[in-house]
C-alpha cells in the first residue's frame, strides 16, 4: 500500500458545506498530508476560518465580498491568503491544484468547476447543477486539458466504479437508485400541506438544504438521471431510477447479457469521495464497513409519477435537450428557495419548473449554437430565473 500515486496539492470548492466538511474529515480520517491550494465558501466565514487555520491552503476564498473584512481579520497573522467574490473563487479553482473537490452548490459552481477542468486537474464532481447545464461541454473541457471528471455523487460514483468503459455499447440500463425521500411513503395531499421542517427531514443523510428538498421532490433524482445520460453517455430510454429506501446498493449496470452489477455501501459520501480521490487505486482509511447481515432486507418499488413529476419533467428536459436542462435547474432553485422561504407550497416547486420550461418553449431561444457554453448556459439560467420568480409570484398573490 506504499505505492499508491495519491494526488498532494487538492483545493476543496465549497469546503463548509456537507460534501466539503465530509472531504475534509475523510482527509483527516485517512491521515494525509496535503498541500492545500485553496478553500472556498459562500457566506460561512467562521467556519472557513476554523478550516483555513487547520489545513493552511495558500488561499481561502469567501464568495460574499461583505464578509471579507471579517475573514481578514480571523486568519490575521497566519500568512494566509484571503479573497472574496465569484472570480476569485474561480481563480482558486484554475490554481495548480491536481485534485479538485467541486462541491459548491447549485449554478453558481458551474463556472469554478469548468475553470478546474480546464485547468487539468481532476475534477470530483458532486455540483450536479454544473453538469446538467453544460455537461458536453465541461467534459470536453476535461478531455482536452488532460484531466478528467470523477463522479462523486453515490449513484454515479457505483457506475463509475462497475461499468467498464470497453463495453459501454453493450449496458442495456443503468439502474439509479433512490432513497424516496422523506414522502415516499406519503400521500399527495400530505405533500401537498408539507412544511419546510417535513420537507427538510431527509431519511438517511445530513445534506444541505436545497439536496434535502430536491430529494424529497425526486428532482435530484431527475437531475441525477441527465447527470448519468451525459456522463456515462447514455440515451435517456436506457436510464432507470427505483426507489431503495435503504440505500445500501447505490446503482446498478446491467449488461446485455443478462448480467447486472451493483455497488454496495453504507449510506455515507465519504466512500464515494475517497473513491474519486485515490482513482484508480483505493484509499486506506477507517471506513465504516457495510454489515450485509444487519444491513437486510433490501427492498425495490417503482416511484410513483404522481407523486413526483419532477422526474417525468427532468426526462422530458433531458430529451428536449438545447436549453432545457439549464432552464429546468434555474426555474428549480428558485422554486426551492421560495419554498425555503415559505413563499410557496411543496408541490408548486414541480408546477413552476414545468410552467417556467413551457413558456420558455414559447420564446425563441436567443443564444446562437456559437456561444460559448457557459455563456449560453448563463442567459439561459438568467432568463428561465426570471421567468420562474414570475411564476412564483403570481402563486404568491393568488
Ligand atoms: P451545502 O449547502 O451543504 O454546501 C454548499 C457549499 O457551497 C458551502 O460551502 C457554501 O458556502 C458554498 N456556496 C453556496 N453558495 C455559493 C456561491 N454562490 N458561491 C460560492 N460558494 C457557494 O451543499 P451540499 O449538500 O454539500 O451539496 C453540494 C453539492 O453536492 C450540490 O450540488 C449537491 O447536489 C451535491 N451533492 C451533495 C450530496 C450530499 O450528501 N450533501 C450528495 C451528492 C451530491
Ligand atoms: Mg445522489
């Protein structure tokens, strides 16, 4: 085990929220010594502080430029860098770090995270939002710059680890798992009175807010099925998602054949992290083990459509394709955050999504296929952002 070829120098994008905190306790956990680029966070300085002083990053970088002053002032004395704003947190991700953890969340991480690809690192992608925007596009980017995105989130991090590239062409589905959320089991009329506390109770896992209500409405699960089509590009028809409350097996591969192999864990991001880090080898680390005896038994049902649109509308996107997925992810923030903020109910957050993308359908679409991607990819996050607040507010007066 001495000889395993671990990258040193990483940079953790996010690093305060859930994915970060579990990147740097599996750091921890594992015993590594790591040159540390940089560390980043939206608004969470105390935290980023608390870190910075732990790992010694060259830089640490707050998204909010109000909170600068107070960074400063934590990490006075300590010779490390600070900075503030959304370029300096793409700076930090196109610094030479050989590993960077993508974990920002929602659009704001696409740029930072094509600013890693393009710089050759290897890119652990959980910022789901950055490939359903501009997946062609940012894996592109990694190809040519030599470096390559690893999945992070679980389910495509269990492809990732069995589907063996040389026989793509010969998988006949890729089989998502999904824990149901918190309503699997409820009625729609319960989901439909759901308050944010209800909505926020995942079953199995600590996660950020806006992950917590796109589990519970399945859109993560929606987002998560355009995120296997352009990574493993596969066609939508071949791309399946059960419900697995127990979430012990974190996807599936079934080969032509007849054959289907999965990958097994228990419920933890750690794994899947380790996993895109030490790629291709395996990193030692006291990880919780999977117990198949206390683990059992694992059951399998079909969602149920009516319950949760998010997934039929998710498919529908990613066959539209164009600018589908990028104004069904922005119409979907802004519909979670107004539900976070109590402006609308649990079940709008599916009907201003649908909405947003059939009026967008009914305007011409005003990038030309020359754009460049994420310039494309952000008039389009801009307008469909517009044209859901409008939608919610007119939920608002009703
Ligand atoms: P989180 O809300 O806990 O953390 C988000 C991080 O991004 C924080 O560090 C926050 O400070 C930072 N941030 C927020 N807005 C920002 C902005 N505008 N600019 C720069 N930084 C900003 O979220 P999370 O649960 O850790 O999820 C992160 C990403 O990983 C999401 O895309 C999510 O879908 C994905 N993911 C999460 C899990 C999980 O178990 N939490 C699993 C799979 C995938
Ligand atoms: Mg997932």
């Amino acid at each position: 085990m001495g000889t395993l070829n671990l990258p040193r120098k990483v940079s953790v994008l996010g690093s305060t929220g859930s994915i970060g905190v579990s990147t740097l306790d599996l750091f921890e956990q594992a015993g590594l010594e790591l040159d540390v680029v940089g560390l980043t966070a939206g608004r969470n300085v105390a935290r980023l502080a608390e870190q910075a002083l732990r790992w010694r990053p060259q830089v640490a970088v707050i998204e909010d430029e109000s909170l600068l002053p107070e960074l400063r002032e934590r990490l006075k004395g300590t010779g490390i860098r600070t900075a503030a704003g959304a370029q300096a947190v793409s700076d930090v991700a196109a610094a030479d770090a050989q590993w960077v953890m993508s974990a920002i969340v929602g659009f704001a991480g696409l740029a930072p995270t094509l600013a890693a690809a393009r710089s050759g690192a290897i890119v652990a992608l959980a910022n789901k939002e950055s490939l359903v925007c501009a997946g062609p596009s940012l894996l592109r980017t990694a190809r040519r710059a030599g470096g390559m995105v690893i999945p992070v989130d679980s389910e495509h991090s269990a492809i990732f680890q069995v589907l063996d590239p040389k026989a793509a062409d010969q998988v006949s589905r890729l089989i998502l798992t999904s824990s149901g959320g918190p309503f699997r089991d409820a009625t729609r009329a319960q989901m439909a009175a759901a308050t944010r506390e209800q909505a926020l109770a995942h079953p199995n896992f600590s996660m950020g807010a806006k992950i917590s209500i796109d589990s519970a409405t399945m859109m993560n699960k929606g987002l998560e099925v355009i995120e296997a089509a352009y990574l493993f590009a596969m066609p939508p028809e071949r791309i399946e998602v059960l419900v697995h409350p127990q979430q012990i097996i974190h996807s599936l591969v079934e080969y032509a054949d007849g054959s289907t192999l999965a990958q097994l864990g228990p419920p933890d991001m750690r794994p899947p992290i380790a996993c895109a880090f030490a790629w291709p080898d395996r990193l030692p680390w006291p990880a919780p083990k999977l117990d198949l005896v206390t683990a059992g038994p694992l059951t399998f049902q079909h969602p149920d459509p009516a319950k949760f649109p998010a997934l039929t509308i998710a498919k529908q996107a990613l066959a539209a394709g164009g600018r589908a997925p990028a104004a069904m992810n922005a119409a979907n923030e802004r519909a979670v955050a107004a539900f976070l903020d109590r402006r609308i109910g649990f079940l709008d957050i599916p009907a201003v999504v649908a909405e947003t993308l059939e009026r967008m359908d009914r305007t011409a679409d005003r990038t030309s296929p020359d754009d460049d991607a994420v310039e494309s990819a952000r008039h389009t996050d801009a307008e469909a952002r517009r044209v859901a607040d409008d939608i919610v507010s007119g939920l608002c007066a009703a």
